[in-house]
C-alpha cells in the first residue's frame, strides 16, 4: 500500500484534503460521496465498465491515514471519480454533465496547487529524497504540464431587458431543483456565458454536533442573473420552470392600464 507522504507532499496534500472537503460539503455531490452500490441498484455491467472504482469517502479517508505518496497519486483518484461517471453514462446526461462539471472544477483547483509547489508527479514510492528545488512554475507544473492561460470571457448583452419579476422567479426557483437539477443549470453558464458566475471565496463550514469534527469548505458562487442572454435565460427559465411544475417562460403581457379615479 502506498504511503507514508514523501517529505515534500505534505503541503500539497492539505490543499487536496481542503477541496476533498469542499466537495464533500456540497448539496449535489451524493452520486461521488460514498462507492457505487452497484449490487443494490442492478447495475450488473458496472464492474465491466468500471475497472477501478473511486469515490470521494475513500480518498478522504486514504488522505486523513495518510496512504497517498503524493498529491499527484491523490489527483488521479480524484480525477478516477468523474472519468468512471463519464464512461458509464450516457453522454450529455445528467449524471454525465454533473461529473463533466465537477470534473473542470477539481482541475482548476488542483492547477493552482501544481503552479504553486512540487506535486510529486516524478516521486516513486520509496523514495525518500528531497531535491534540491521544484521546478519552475513559470514553464512547467508540477504534473510537467505545460499551462495554457485561459482566453478572457466576452460578455454577451441580453438583446432585450428582462421585466423584474421574470429574473426574481428565474432566481427563486433555483432554490427548488435537486442538486443535479442545479448542476446542469451552472454547467450551461459555464458552457456558454461564464461571465454571469462569481466564485467567491469558501463558507467554512463547522460541525458543531461532533466533537473534535473537522471544519470543511463550501464553495460560494453568484450568479448575475441579469447578465445571462436572453435566448439563453428564456432556455434555462423553460427547463427550470419545468423541474419546479411551473409554466416555461413566455413574454410577460403588459399590464392593462388602471382605471383613472374620478374627482369628486
């Protein structure tokens, strides 16, 4: 069994074990939380499919009794997670897009890890040696990936304004949908107008209930519902409303104007 940490993996791995428990922490995450329970839900193919099977429960608890040599051997289980949802789903489906999702977030958290510090990813377990410098960041990441800036959004206008309470009923049934529900939603953001999300910094989260029970991290993120496009917010309206049992979006009718009041 791999492990104990290599001296120099100590660092890196917290940062992994920081977004494990965010991860963990969020509302749509059941389908990676604990493994597949393929016997139970009749998925007899699942083994065939899936080769090695990974959750996010299995490599929190490998982290916390220290069984990953290096942050780059944590990496790849993690990343095992989403590409074994991928393989064994249809693509485009919703088990599918909500790995495809994860599976973005996990590397742009991991790629400021690799910027920042040596990940180990020429370590063989064993290998006790501390070398001299990690490389530099400036060329190359830890994992010896060259890194590639990503091209700046252009935002897209909304070719007409939306009536306030068309955005404010946009905005509160997303409070209804399931976590996959949600996911997708986000994932078209991200696909086609990624400058109406903000990420802001993760809530700390703290189980009062438990003791000595580990602080963990959810990620925050807005979404500026009045920068969305309007073919695009009047196709997630549509899907939204239709989740929550409501009517899809239609052009609101203009109010027919009031009666004037009569001097007396």
């Amino acid at each position: 069994m791999p492990g104990p940490p290599h001296p120099t993996q100590i660092e890196p791995l917290k940062r992994l074990t920081k977004i494990v428990d965010a991860f963990l922490s969020r509302p749509d995450i059941g389908p990676f939380r604990e493994p597949v329970d393929w016997r139970g839900l009749g998925l007899d193919d699942y083994p065939k499919i899936v080769k090695k099977m990974m959750d996010l429960g299995t490599a929190k608890r490998k982290l916390e009794r220290n069984q990953y040599f290096s942050a780059t051997e944590c990496a790849n289980d993690i990343r095992l997670i989403w590409s074994n949802c991928m393989a064994y789903n249809a693509d485009q489906s919703d088990f599918w897009l909500l790995a495809k999702s994860f599976q973005r977030r996990f590397e742009d958290r991991y790629r400021k890890i690799r910027q920042e510090m040596d990940c180990g990813a020429d370590l063989k377990d064993g290998d006790d040696s501390v070398p001299d410098a990690p490389p530099s960041s400036a060329s190359k990441s830890g994992s010896g990936a060259k890194e590639r800036a990503a091209p700046a959004p252009v935002p897209s206008s909304p070719d007409k304004p939306l009536p306030v309470d068309v955005r404010a009923r946009f905005g509160a049934n997303l409070f209804l949908l399931s976590g996959i529900e949600l996911a997708h939603v986000i994932m078209k953001l991200e696909q086609e107008c990624p400058h109406v999300l903000e990420h802001l910094s993760d809530e700390v989260i703290t189980d009062e209930t438990t003791p000595g029970a580990v602080p963990s991290f959810a990620p925050k993120l807005e979404i500026n519902v009045d920068a969305i496009n309007a073919q695009l917010f009047m196709e997630l309206s549509n899907f939204v409303e239709e989740r929550v049992g409501s009517k899809g979006f239609t052009e609101p009718e203009e109010a027919p104007p009031r009666p004037k009041k009569k001097r007396r």
